[in-house]
C-alpha cells in the first residue's frame, strides 16, 4: 500500500491522525520501508555478484597466465629455464 494511502486513510478533515491510529500509521510506514529495504538489498547483492564475475573476467583477460593453477605454472617455469 503506498504511503499515501496509509496516510489519508488514517487522517481526519484536518490532515491529522487521531491518536488511536499515529500506531498503525507508523507501523504500515515501517512495513513499507522494510519491503523496501529487502528489495533493495537484494538489487545490491545481485550487483556485487555481476561485480565479482566482471572482476574475475577481467583479471583472466589483463594476465591469462595467473588464472592457470600452481602446479602448471611451476611447469611452465621449469621449462623456460
């Protein structure tokens, strides 16, 4: 519901809440915020996600020999010398 409606239904002619219902106004607000919290927290989980996976695509792309185990590379060292 937005917070608008939550509002307008609790407030009388003169634009306030009796106080009976600054509770229930209070607490939709806060319901409201928490939804959203969790939407929002969840986009930002997903964009650290997309953020580690560019990373690493990266990282392979600047030095493709890094991302190659350690025994491979202690081959490859072995031979160059």
């Amino acid at each position: 519901m937005p917070k608008s409606a939550v509002v307008r239904r609790a407030s009388r002619r003169h634009g306030r809440p009796r106080p009976a219902e600054v509770p229930n106004v209070v607490e939709g607000q806060i319901a409201e915020l928490c939804r959203d919290l969790a939407v929002e927290a969840k986009r930002m989980r997903q964009l650290q996600e997309q953020a580690d996976e560019l990373r690493g695509v990266i990282r392979q792309w600047a030095n493709p020999r890094r991302t190659r185990t350690a025994a491979a590379l202690i081959v490859e060292d072995d031979a160059e010398q």
